[in-house]
C-alpha cells in the first residue's frame, strides 16, 4: 500500500512540474526568452568593438591581406655557364636539374625547351639515354615498366612545345650514385661530360 502511494505522489509533483496551459504562450515565452538572449549577445559584442584602441584617421582597423611571396628557387648549377649556353645553341634545350630521387634509387634529369626542332632527339622513341657514372664507368638507362613505358616524355602527336619543361627519369640500381657525383649524359648524338648530380 505504501507502494502505491509513493507512486501517485511521485506523480502528482510530476504532474505539478508540467507546463499547463495553452502550448502556444509555451512557444511565445521560448521567442522572448531567445530574442531576449540574442539580444545580450550583440551588446556585449558591440561594446566589446568599442573598447579596441581608436586609430588614426590613415589607418584601418584590421590590416589588409597581402599574399606571402614566394622565393626563388636556386638550383644548384650542374655544367658551367659557358657549357651550358653552348647546348642551348646547339640542341635547343636549357639543363634545369638532375637530381636523386625515389629514396636515391632514380635519378630526375629536368630540361626546358628552348628550339623544338634542335632537341628532337631527346624525344625520338627510338634513342635510348643512358647516364655514365664517370665514377665507376656504369650505364644506368632509363627503366621501362610494363605498362606505361619507358621513364621520359616522347614526341607522340607533336606535343612538345618550347618554353616548357620536360622530364627523363633515369635508373640508379642500389643507389650507385650518390650526391655531388659526376655523370655523363648520353641522348643518341647529345654527349655532356662531367655533369653533377645533386
């Protein structure tokens, strides 16, 4: 019996607590009390903008964006510049980089453009590159997978166009050479000495 009239207490207050009334005043007094809160938000919000330390009349508020500037890049030089100016004429391209990549186990030639007709033969299929690692006298070709081919951009289409970069990947089985060694270049007729990995 005390059971039972614990529970029809319990749900008596229950009941007590409830909201009664018409649902409508319930969401009208919700608004207000919302609105009201908004309100205080924008105030404190206001004030706060007007606390800032008042600048002069040349400056503003929040200084302007301006985009970070880019470095240049420096690439390390590997053949000198009279060497280098003497392939230009004569093959049509500028030697960008030759770098170790692929965890030392490639090596990245990069060459730009500069006379589509002279440097045909760096695109022809049928020449096959290779470097001389002056070192130890190793020829290290460029890999050919099954699938996508040989490691080098070829003139398919006449793509090839001037001022633009182009890539040969070379192999460099157990990371035979290393940084800051000497190899030779081999591209059918195109033979330069003594370039300089990086």
């Amino acid at each position: 019996m005390k059971v039972d009239e614990r529970k029809s207490s319990a749900q008596t207050r229950d009941e007590e607590l409830l909201p009664q009334g018409n649902p409508i005043i319930l969401i009208f007094v919700l608004l207000l009390c919302l609105t009201i809160l908004f309100m205080l938000t924008s105030a404190i919000a206001n004030g706060a903008e007007k606390k800032l330390p008042n600048k002069a009349a040349g400056q503003t508020a929040v200084a302007k964006w301006k985009p970070p500037v880019a470095h240049k890049i420096i690439q390390p030089e590997m053949v000198s510049a009279d060497l280098a100016n003497e392939i230009a004429d004569k093959w049509g391209i500028r030697l960008i980089s030759l770098r170790l990549t692929a965890a030392g186990y490639m090596i990245d030639f990069r060459f730009r453009v500069l006379n589509v007709e002279k440097s045909k033969n760096f695109f022809d299929q049928r020449v096959k590159p290779h470097l001389v690692v002056e070192r130890s006298n190793a020829k290290l070709p460029i890999p050919m997978a099954a699938k996508v081919g040989a490691f080098r951009t070829t003139n398919r289409g006449q793509n090839i166009k001037p001022n633009k970069t182009y890539y040969m990947v070379f192999g460099n089985p157990d990371a035979h050479v290393k940084s800051g060694e000497k190899v030779t270049m081999v591209i059918g007729d195109f033979k330069a000495e003594h370039l300089i990995v990086h």
